[in-house]
C-alpha cells in the first residue's frame, strides 16, 4: 500500500473491512475475511505513507489486486480525497 495520506491505523482498517466483508469478496453466508493492516513510518520529508495488507491467501489477495491494484485499478479506496494504491 502505498500513497497513504496522514490518518489513523483505525480508519484504514475500517475502510478496507467495508471492502473485503462485502461481494465480491465475501460470499453470502461465508465468514468474514481476516485481514491485518501495518503501517510503515514516514520517511523523512515525505506527505505519504506506505504500508503493508496482509490477506489469508495469495487466491485472496489476487483477486484483491485485480480489482484494487494496478496504475489504473477498476475500483479505489480514497481516504479523503487521496486514491490508496496497492501493488503485489
């Protein structure tokens, strides 16, 4: 994850779990997914954090990046008005 703006650990999470616990993601009648978010600290001099998203599986985490990752992904996660990037 990468071009994260200044916000809490908690917002992320919250964003990302209103994601990966709805379809496509999470089936009816399915659990929930597990998901862990780490942020890294910000480089010196640097607007933007990075951080890492672990998923349960690698099935998981493609089918999050086909929708998700990418220069030009087909969905967004905006925290504000700054668009999440993630990449494998």
């Amino acid at each position: 994850m990468t071009n994260i703006p200044e916000t809490s650990l908690h917002v992320i999470q919250l964003n990302l779990a209103n994601i990966l616990h709805a379809p496509p993601f999470r089936q009816p009648n399915s659990n929930p997914i597990n998901f862990e978010v780490y942020l890294f600290p910000r480089k010196p001099r640097s607007t933007w954090r990075s951080g890492a998203l672990t998923l349960p599986t690698q099935e998981c985490g493609d089918h999050f990046l086909r929708f998700y990752g990418g220069v030009q992904p087909q969905h967004s996660l905006l925290i504000g008005n700054t668009r999440i990037q993630f990449k494998a």
